[in-house]
C-alpha cells in the first residue's frame, strides 16, 4: 500500500569541489600534468600562461608555502547564478566589481621569470616485437610461415619468452587467421625465431632459455660443455643449488663444476629485457619534494612541476568587462552567452583552487613527516626511522587519515641519500629488549645487514638469525624473520650458498 510520510536525515556528502581536490590529490605528478592538459582542452575559459604573459609583469614570484594559501581576492568575482528569461532586463554591472581587477590576480601560481626550465629528452626506438619482425625479414619464408611466425613473436612477453604451447598457437592460427598449421610446422618456425638476436628469445621456460644461449656460444670450452650438461640433465639441483647431488651425480670435481657456474650466471635469463629497456619510452620517478640538508637544518621545497601557471582567459574577461562599461541592456542571446561565460569561469576559478589545495596539503603533510623523522633525514641511517603510522601525521596536520593515505602512496620526496615513496617512511612498532620502541623498519635493516655480511658458503638460517637479532636486543620469533627475510626479497639460506 502507497502512503506519504514526512522523515528526516542526517546526510554527510562531499562538494564536487572537495571531489575534485581529492581526485588531483592523489594524483602522481605525470598525472597531474595530463589531467591540466586535458582541463584546458575542455575548458576556454582555463589557460596556461606563456612566455608572453612573463613579459606583462604578470608573474607572481613567490613560490614558497605562504603563498599557497586560499585568498578569495586573486579570483574575478564570476556572476552568480543566473536564469535566462526572455522577458527579464538586466545589465551586467552586477557582474563585475565596480573597480577594475588588476590583471596579476587572475594568475596564481607561477614561476620566476629567469628560473631554468629543465627537461629530460626521451629516447624513442622500435618496439622489442618490431625488432624482431625486422629480422624475420631476413629469411626467405613462404606467407604461410611468415604468418606463423609474426604469430609467435606477438605471443612473446617482454622477457622474450613464448608462454603459450605450440597447440594453442595453432588453433589461433585456424580461427583467427584461417591458416591450418599442425603443430609441427609451427615449432619448426618457432625454432627458426629461436636463432635470432637476442640470444635466448622464443624459449618457452628458463632451462629452454639458458641452454639455447649456451649452444650459441661459438668458443666451446670444456666449462661450457659441462655447463650444457648440467642444464640439460640437474637443472633441478642447479635451481636449488644442491651441488653436492651435481658433484655426485654428473662425477666431476668442484673446481670444475665452480667454472661451470661461472659460465652459466654469464648469461642472460631474460634476454628480450635487452631491447625492451632501449626501445620503451622511459618512465622517470619525478619527485614531488625535495628536501636539502643546510648544516643541520632541514628545507623543504616543493617541485615546481607541482605548482602549474594557470590562469583565468583574457578573452573571456574582457568580454565581461565590455558588457559592464557599455552599460546596455542584454538580449536573450547574450544573456545565454553570460550563463556559459559564467560557468566556465566558475569552472576553471574552482580548478585553480584545487590546484592550490593541492599544493598546501602536499606541503603540509610532507613538512610533518619530516619534522617526525628528522634524525633519519639528517643522517641518512634506516636505524633512525621512528615508528610512524598514517594517524600519527593525520593528528599533527588536523586532517584524516584517507587524506594522508592519498598523499603517502603516490608521491616521493628526493633527499641526499635518494629518491623513496612517501609510503616507505611508515611502519609499524615493535618493543626491544629494552622496551624501546623501534620501527619495524630498523629490524629489516639489520637483518638485511646481518645477510649481506654472511659467509656465502655458509650462510645464516632463519633459526641463526634469531640468535644474532636476540644478541642485539630484538627479540623475534622466527617465522616473523621468515616474512621480513620474504618482504626484502631475500632467498632462504639455501639458495644464498655459493661454491
């Protein structure tokens, strides 16, 4: 049954512009400067201020952090919300202050005029699987097999190995190229793209790989041969280094099997990683701080690249500036004109704002990380690092948690001692033996320095490692160095023996 009833809610909702602030605060720098490019392409009322602007004395030259606070006054004043009606006069003088606005205020953000603009040229080249179709141009095949093999080479990931099985190939090649291949004829081509540069490429697992880079080796040595040898028959026991079953099994001597070792970590496991670096566009980490050690004191400066020369369309103001000094009455369709003029302009104010936001909150928050771990920037040393989570930097800025999450897992900030993600600088607490508080960071260091130090021939089991941590006051259970040992990326004790 259908009734009416009265009820009342408490909603919490966001303004497009607080979408719009979080939306660019999370954004990367690269990003960023895409989604300006494509604000200014979608709004006229938006531009970027060029060479000729710098020369009107339109530059605002401070970049520091006060001057990326909010003043409602380096805005135009844009019309309020208007309703087109036939049979309404106006003028425009409601639209515009009654003193002119000086130009320099509808500019925020900008850079000094001498300050160098430094850009990093990008290499382009030829794609890994074109470098490859280029060889295949070099062998006389019939259109059948060159078919065949411009199939294979598109089916090669970017390690330059074919994952797929050669019955699947050959069912591609039936339904979508109505080509009928047997299996057979699509190894036979298969092995023809395995006998071109790099050596390795077309190999359908790692053994594959290794041995057909072996066999490419002009200058057979007896370490070679015996290097083939173990690829081919213990290279199980060679992935898991149990060399003693390869001395025992193959009945060689272990300055043999040393020798052949050496030959095989010669060679290369992803070949096609070769061409891949060279012909992709290269991808930079562009950081967004930068924070300099001045004897002691530590500054903060933000990328320029972060802070785009926007500015509201001349164009677009003058048009409004005309209407208010002509001091007419407006038509209909003017009046249609104005409504658009006005939301753009609101628009692209409101863009700019964002901007701004943008830019104060990035400060803000990277300001408070550094002043939390300020030993660590002074020095340098991850034994520093002061256990920090996101709540931390959220209680001293006054802002939520999600909006430093945004900050922390998209930016970086350059320092003396490199370039890290913001997210890096957060971890987790643990106690000591002491009942200290220490990052969880600072044990990953040790433990890591513990295994770098290790007697390869020997090296320390996790059990082991417990001992060495308890003796310098980190009591730790093993399975925990087990998953700080995993989180480096760092193999078991087995797989770190070398001969």
């Amino acid at each position: 049954m259908l009734n009416q009833k009265l009820q009342q809610r408490l909603l919490q909702r966001l303004s497009p512009q607080q979408v719009l602030v979080m939306r660019l605060l999370q954004e990367p720098l690269l990003a960023l400067e895409q989604r300006i490019k494509q604000e200014i392409e979608e709004n006229p009322a938006l531009e970027e201020m060029n060479s000729e602007d710098e020369e009107k004395d339109l530059i605002v030259d401070d970049t520091s952090p006060d001057s990326i606070e909010s003043d409602e006054d380096e805005f135009i004043e844009v019309p309020p919300d208007i309703t087109v009606n036939e049979n309404d006069d106006f003028t425009l003088e409601d639209f515009m202050e009654e003193d002119e606005i000086p130009e320099y205020k509808l500019i925020a953000d900008n850079k000094s005029p001498d300050e160098e603009a430094r850009e990093i040229p990008v290499v382009s080249g030829t794609s890994f699987q074109d470098y490859l179709i280029n060889q295949l141009g070099m062998y006389k095949l019939d259109d059948k097999k060159h078919i065949i093999a411009s199939t294979i080479i598109g089916n090669l990931d970017d390690s330059g190995y074919l994952e797929r099985e050669v019955n699947a190939l050959a069912d591609d090649l039936a339904f979508n190229q109505n080509i009928e291949a047997t299996p057979d004829e699509v190894q036979a081509v298969l092995t023809i793209i395995q006998e071109f540069d790099p050596p390795g490429i077309g190999a359908r697992n790692l053994q594959e790989c290794l041995i057909l880079q072996v066999e490419r080796k002009q200058r057979k040595t007896p370490a070679l041969e015996l290097a083939n040898v173990i690829l081919k028959d213990y290279f199980t026991e060679f992935s898991k280094k149990h060399f003693d079953k390869i001395l025992l099994k193959a009945k060689i001597t272990e300055p043999e099997l040393k020798k052949a070792i050496e030959e095989i970590q010669k060679l290369n496991p992803k070949p096609g990683v070769i061409i891949s670096e060279v012909s992709k566009e290269n991808n930079y980490i562009v950081p967004d701080f930068l924070i300099t050690n001045f004897d002691g004191d530590l500054e903060l400066t933000l990328n320029s690249r972060n802070a785009p020369e926007l500015m509201l369309n001349r164009q677009y103001l003058e048009i409004l500036k005309g209407y208010s000094s002509a001091n007419k009455k407006v038509t209909s369709a003017d009046k249609a004109a104005m409504v658009f003029i006005r939301q753009k302009l609101d628009a692209a104010r409101g863009f700019i704002d964002a901007i701004k936001q943008r830019q104060d909150t990035l400060y803000i928050t990277m300001k408070a990380i550094m002043d939390y771990q300020k030993d660590y920037f002074l020095s340098g040393d991850e034994t520093m690092l002061k256990p920090m989570i996101l709540k931390d930097i959220a209680s001293v800025i006054n802002l939520d948690i999600s909006t430093v999450s945004r900050v922390a897992n998209s930016k970086y900030v350059q320092t003396p001692f490199g370039t890290f993600q913001l997210k890096s600088f957060f971890s987790e607490s643990m106690q000591n033996t002491k009942g200290e508080e220490i990052s969880t960071r600072e044990v990953k260091k040790i433990l890591q320095d513990c295994i770098e130090n290790e007697d390869k021939s020997n090296p320390y089991t996790d059990d082991y490692l417990v001992d060495i941590l308890r003796n310098k006051g980190y009591s730790i259970a093993r399975r925990t160095i087990a998953k700080y040992r995993e989180q480096l990326m760092i193999p078991v004790a087995r797989l770190r023996k070398e001969l």
